[in-house]
C-alpha cells in the first residue's frame, strides 16, 4: 500500500516538472521569436513589417474590446451622477419656486391692502418727475452738493427731492433761472426722518460729510433689537418727502451710532430726477 502511494507522489512530481519545462520553453521561444522579430524589423523586411502592423492591430482591437465593458460602467456611473445632481437642484428650486409664490401672494395682499387703507384716509399721492443732470460743482460752500441743469424755467422749486433711479439722494436748496443747487444726503447739514424696517424704528439720518450716514435720536432701548438686515427708508414725517423712499442700509455701529450705507454712489452720478409729491392736493 506503501508503494502504490510513492509511484502517485513520484507520478505528481514528474507531471509538474514536465509541465515546468513546458512553460520555460515556451517562455524561450516567446523571448527568441521577439528577437528574431526586431532583428528582421531592422532590415524593413516587408513581411516584417506586415507583421508588425498585424500585432499591433490585433492589440488595439483586444484593448479596445476589453476596455468596453470599463467605459460602459464609468459612463453610466457619470450619467446617474449628472441626473441625481440635477434633480437635487430641480427639488431644491421647486422649493425656491413655491416660496417665491408664497411671497409674491403675500406682497399682493399688501398691495391690495394698501391701496385700501389709502382710499380709507383719502390720500392719494401725485408725482411731477423732471430729468436733469449733473453739472461740476467746483466752488460749493457745502461739503456735499450738486448742480442740476433745471432750474425755475423748468418748474424746479425748493425743496424738490432728488433720485437717482428710486433712491433718494438729496433735495433741492437753491433755485436760479437755469439751473438749481441740490443738497446730499451726505453733506453735515442734512438731517432727514426715517423708518428703520423690519423694526419700523422712527429716527433721523444725518450726514457726516463722507460716503455714510448716521442714525440718530433712536430710543436706545430700541438698539440691541437692530439686528440682521435694516433697511433705512423715508418716514414721511414732516411732509419733507414722501414715505417708502429706498435711502440705504445699516453697516456698522461706531461710538453708539448706527452706520448708514447709502444706496446710490453720489460720486457716480449723472443723471438724476428732481420729484414733487403733492398728497391730498397740496404740496
């Protein structure tokens, strides 16, 4: 029994080294038929050469084959991405979407409302627009002041406000035959009362005679609740403009005054609407 099972581990044995053998020949004749293969390619063989061009082809057309299947699965893994992406911003600006609706709607019932209220108190408001621009103002007793190309001829009067676009940017202080004299917002002598919204904060805007304003004669117990966005516009208080004019928004607070960052560049202007505001009938 002992016998039988040294001819099998002696027959196993003998295979393998067989096989071995196969493979280094195998291995040697690969490696001789190469040099063989350039040796010839160097004398331009035609055969050779013919030969070449069909390996190289049987290689690209394998790499070619067997590299389908790897650009399938990355194709389709980029095509899924792509979508779920676009989905993802097509949810996201659904819901965008449905918000902006939601104000929409609710901006037409302030309209609605608004229009209500003012039939209620019999007040309406009038406009007389008149375009000018903006000249040189070299010899300026104000630190901040302009001068327009309209003046009494052009039904220009004092007092008159000034916009560039919706923004208010000044009034009018001085009248001429041709040409009128419009103070900024941001000159020292401008004081105008304001509505500080979302609080609906009564104050007053002062100039500071740079490119900013301050808030002043605010209740203090008001300030710590001036957080995130504040927008500055008219009051209407006075009847010096009319309310809901856009003027700026606040930036910073220094030495215990808020910081007021206007809406219009008054270094940038050239053309700005000088605007009566007529409520009820009277100026």
């Amino acid at each position: 029994m002992a016998e039988s099972r040294d001819d099998f581990v002696i027959a196993v044995r003998s295979a393998f080294l067989k096989k071995a053998n196969k493979q280094k020949f195998s291995l040697l004749t690969l490696i001789l038929l190469s040099l063989i293969i350039i040796i010839l390619g160097s004398f331009n063989f035609k055969a050779i050469q013919y030969t070449k061009k069909g390996i190289n082809e049987l290689v690209y057309r394998f790499t070619y084959i067997t590299s389908i299947p790897e650009n399938y699965i990355t194709n389709s893994y980029f095509k899924i991405s792509d979508h779920l992406d676009l989905f993802n911003k097509f949810k996201k600006n659904e819901i965008l979407l449905k918000s902006l609706r939601e104000k929409e709607l609710s901006i037409d019932y302030l309209i609605l409302e608004n229009k209500k209220l003012r039939k209620l108190i019999d007040e309406t408001i009038q406009s007389k627009e008149i375009y000018a621009k903006v000249l040189a103002d070299n010899e300026s007793p104000y630190l901040k002041s302009i001068i327009l190309n309209k003046g009494s001829k052009d039904n220009v009067k004092m007092g008159m406000a000034i916009l560039d676009g919706s923004y208010l940017v000044g009034k009018i202080i001085e009248v001429n035959f041709t040409n009128s004299r419009a103070l900024l917002l941001s000159d020292l002598n401008s004081k105008i009362p304001v509505l500080l919204e979302p609080h609906d904060m009564q104050a007053v805007l002062s100039g500071t005679g740079q490119n900013y304003g301050i808030i002043e004669y605010t209740k203090e117990e008001y300030r710590d609740a001036m957080k995130g966005t504040v927008i500055v516009y008219t009051s209407g208080q006075g009847g010096l403009f009319k309310p809901g004019l856009p003027v700026g928004k606040l930036i910073d607070e220094n030495d215990n005054k808020s910081l007021i960052n206007f809406f219009s560049d008054f270094k940038q202007l050239d053309y700005v609407k000088i605007v009566s505001y007529e409520i009820g009938g009277i100026n």
